[in-house]
C-alpha cells in the first residue's frame, strides 16, 4: 500500500511540474468569498455550469448516433428512442437539461439584478452574462430543429418570417440560415453546426470568460441598505470586507453549490424518466398543413404573444421588442453602476422582476393552448364563394378546385371566409404578377410550405390561371416593373408588383 501511494504521489508530482495548474486551482479554490456571500441565493450560477457541462456530455453521446440530413434526421431519432438501450433516457435528459439550464440563468440573472451584483466593477460580467443567456436560447432553438419533425418544421418556418421582415438585409440573412429560399437538407445541416459546433463553442468560451472574471474582482457581496456603491472607494471597501469576514470558497460556499447542484441534476433526471424525450412528431411534410406546431416551453410566451398580437403590430414588435429589450440590458450597469444595491431601497427593480416574471409565466401558460398565429379558423370545407365562380373558365374552375383539394382555406381566406395564417387572397392578382405566384406556389417563403413536390404541372397551372383571376373590386392586374409599366385600360391606376407578401 505504501508503495502504490509513493508511486502516486510521484505521478502527481510529474504532472504537476510539467502543466503548474496545483497552484493556481488551489488560489482558486481558496479564494476569499465574503461570508455574506456563502448563502443559497448565491447557487444559481454554479448550478447553470453544472447543466452546461450535462449538456456537453449528453450531446456528444447523442451526435455519435444522430444522422444530420434531412432524410435520416428523423429515423436516426427513432431508434435512438426505440431501439438503443437507454436510448430514450438520454434524449430526455438532454431535453429537459436544456429547459431547466434557461430557467436558472433566467432565476440567477434576476437574483444578480435584484442583489445589483451588476454593477462597479462587474459591468462587463453582466454584459458577458447577457450574452450567455442569448447562446443559450440559440442552443435550445437549434436543438429543437435538431428534430427535424412537423414542430421544428413549421417553428422553423415562423422563425424564418420573422427574420425575413428586417429591413433591406432580410431576405439575404433567410438564405443564410436556410442554405437557400427553402426548408430542406441544406438547413439541417446549417443548424447541426449551429447547435453542435458554433454556438457551444461561443458558449463555452463566454462561460470560462465570466468565470474568471467573477474569480477576479470577487463574488458580489451580501447588498445591505444604506452601503452605497461608489467608484471611489467600493474596491477598498470590499477588499477590506473579504479581509475581514471573507472565507475560503472552498468549502465554506462550495459545498452548498454542490448541494444544489446535485438536487437540480436529480429533477432532470426524474423529469427525465417521467416525462420522457420531446418527441419527434410527424416527419416533417410541408404539404400537411392541418397541423397546429408550438415550439418548445423555453419559446411559448413568444407563441402566445405572437397569437394574440393584431396583425398590424406584428412586424413593428417583432423588429423593435428584442432591439429594446437587449439594448437595455447591455446599457443597464452603463448607466445604473452606482448607488443603492439592497432590493429594499430599490422597488422599481423589484417590480420589474415581479411584472416580468408574472408576465412570461402567463403567456407561458397562454401559449399552451393558443392557436398558431395568426387565427386559423377555417377548413378547406368552406365552398369557394359564388361570385369567384362565375364567369371562369374551365381551366380557372379546375384551379379552385385544386385551390380546395390543397386546403389552401386553411391558410388564406376569400370573401372574408377562411384561415388566417396567410393573406387575403381576394387581390392577390393585384399584388403579385403570375410568375411571382408561381414562385410562391411552388418554392414557398416565409412560413408558407413549397408545393413544388405536391402539384402536378397542370394542377400548377389551373390553380394559377384561378389566382390571376383574383384581383379585387376591378383592380388591375399587377405588372412587372423590370419590363416597364403598360397603359391598362379603365379609369384605375396601375398597381405595380410587389414583393411576394410575407405569411405571418
């Protein structure tokens, strides 16, 4: 036994001498922490590490099996779920890894604001923290593409909107993200080096860079009322306060982190084998509409918020909000790095953290029940009204009766009457010249499926022949302005085409 411990000792100290990491983990696992400090409320951080390094495991284990093309994508994760032994388990946990790792960054970034751990002299680690809560909803909304089933289709697509409605660069940054003007292998692809590669390296570059700043200028004190931060003396003081009250992090604070970092690796896991993987759900076929997608929980209240907006505060919302949103937090330590830390003298903070809280648990809740948005309503049931019949053609006939055997009333509406996921189609004509919708028809845009692989030539061309007939109260048709205007006869101006709307 003594020679087993001698020989051990001498391999530590080889490695030792060769890499010098024992003195700097000891100075860092000794590093003085104010005592104030060793409490409960200070966990969240060290817990979110501990669900950052489960996340690494538990993908690295699942992308030796994972198939990252479109056709495999989904079967790979059909028999990672019903054929590998325990197989299941692990997508499981990865899953509600992922779901619990947001809800305590989200708890930890509240309990830094309300603590105004935010401000001299950690203005950059909450702006570096404000990065890591942005890496890690891009992980969880790259992860549910990873699905690649009927949800992360029509998610993807909705996401694909939204981004194609910045202006001037919007189309270009959809082609980006897709790998073209559609959802298809290409996208897969993008995304699994998003969500394997790209992002978890940004991520985990930001944590060790946050770590080592909050090593650095020290754990944020215990706030008490009345000790106001100032620029002028706040580093003396607290020094003067570790000096005084500080212990060594290790084990005084630690083995609380532990604790609770052992307590939330338990719930993902019972969670885990309770609640079981987040699908998949159908194959992903852009021709079944009839489908009601919602993203995953991290997502809802974006769901909801979307679904109950009015269509006209869509865009402007949507372009405006997450500008705001993340400006503010970046600037706050900017233009808050003093004063007042205690919650008590600070009841507008509390109340931000109140209103938000309530606010994202109740769309949260809103968007487990809330239809897509927009409204969906109608059903391709509904008879094409009478007065677009008449007076058609033969071959325009046959295109509204494609228009309903393709349930395009699920999305769009005429006369008022049918879905509204998409626009009204009771102009369309006026909008959009022909070889615009059939663009469209066939490619898709926005979050609108590509019906190219699910009409036949002709029922191509008599569904188009039906729309061009479409064109308001006596509007004229739209024309292309690349071949110059053409006089129209009657007394309405020429309405020049515009770009292929956008679905919703």
């Amino acid at each position: 036994m003594a020679g087993v411990k001698q020989r051990g000792t001498r391999l530590f100290e080889w490695f030792d001498r060769r890499t010098g990491l024992t003195e700097p983990v000891t100075e860092m696992a000794a590093h003085p922490t104010p005592a104030s400090a060793a409490s409960w409320w200070y966990v969240f951080g060290s817990a979110a590490t501990v669900l950052l390094a489960l996340q690494v495991i538990t993908g690295i284990l699942l992308a030796l099996v994972y198939s990252p093309s479109a056709s495999n994508a989904w079967p790979s994760l059909q028999y990672i779920n019903h054929n590998l032994t325990l197989g299941w388990y692990l997508r499981a946990i990865h899953g509600w890894g992922s779901d619990f790792m947001i809800a305590i960054v989200l708890i930890h970034m509240a309990q830094v604001f309300l603590f105004g751990a935010y401000k001299f002299p950690r203005e950059l680690t909450w702006i570096v923290g404000v990065f890591l809560l942005l890496f890690t909803l891009g992980m969880a909304f790259t992860g549910q593409v990873m699905r690649f089933d009927q949800d992360a289709y029509w998610g993807l697509g909705i996401g694909a909107s939204i981004l194609s409605r910045v202006p001037f660069i919007g189309g270009p940054l959809v082609h980006l993200l897709l790998g073209g003007p559609i959802i298809a292998g290409a996208t897969l692809s993008r995304f699994f080096a998003l969500h394997v590669f790209i992002i978890p390296g940004m991520l985990l570059g930001f944590v060790g860079l946050h770590i080592w700043m909050v090593l650095h200028l020290g754990i944020n004190e215990w706030p008490m009322p009345g000790r106001l931060v100032r620029k002028a003396d706040y580093e003396r003081n607290y020094h003067a306060l570790t000096r005084e009250t500080g212990v060594p992090f290790v084990p005084d604070a630690a083995w609380k982190d532990a604790v609770f970092a052992a307590v939330i690796i338990l719930a993902v896991m019972a969670c885990a084998y309770f609640f079981g993987p987040f699908g998949p759900t159908g194959t992903p076929d852009p021709t079944i509409i009839q489908t009601a997608p919602k993203p995953d929980l991290p997502f809802l209240w974006i769901f909801a918020v979307l679904a109950y907006l009015p269509p006209e505060m869509e865009t402007g919302v949507l372009l405006i909000a997450p500008i705001v949103i993340i400006g503010g937090l970046l600037l706050l330590p900017l233009i808050a790095g003093e004063g007042e830390k205690h919650w008590s003298r600070r009841p507008v903070a509390v109340l931000m953290v109140t209103l938000i809280a309530v606010t994202l648990a109740i769309f949260t809740r809103l968007g487990t029940q809330t239809p897509w948005s927009p409204i969906m309503d109608a059903w391709s049931a509904d008879p094409v009204p009478a007065e677009y019949l008449a007076h058609r053609t033969p071959l325009e006939r046959r295109g509204a009766l494609v228009f309903q055997e393709k349930q395009c009333r699920d999305c769009h509406s005429l006369d008022g009457v049918g879905g509204r996921r998409g626009p009204a189609l009771d102009a369309i004509a006026a909008r959009m010249t022909e070889d615009q919708i059939i663009r469209q028809v066939l490619q898709g845009g926005g979050n609108m499926p590509a019906y190219g692989k699910a009409l036949s030539p002709s029922e191509t061309e008599a569904l188009t022949r039906f729309l061009m007939t479409l064109r308001g109260h006596g509007l004229p048709s739209a024309v292309d302005t690349s071949q110059g205007l053409q006089p129209q006869s009657g007394t309405h101006p020429v309405v020049p085409a515009t770009r292929a709307p956008k679905t919703p």
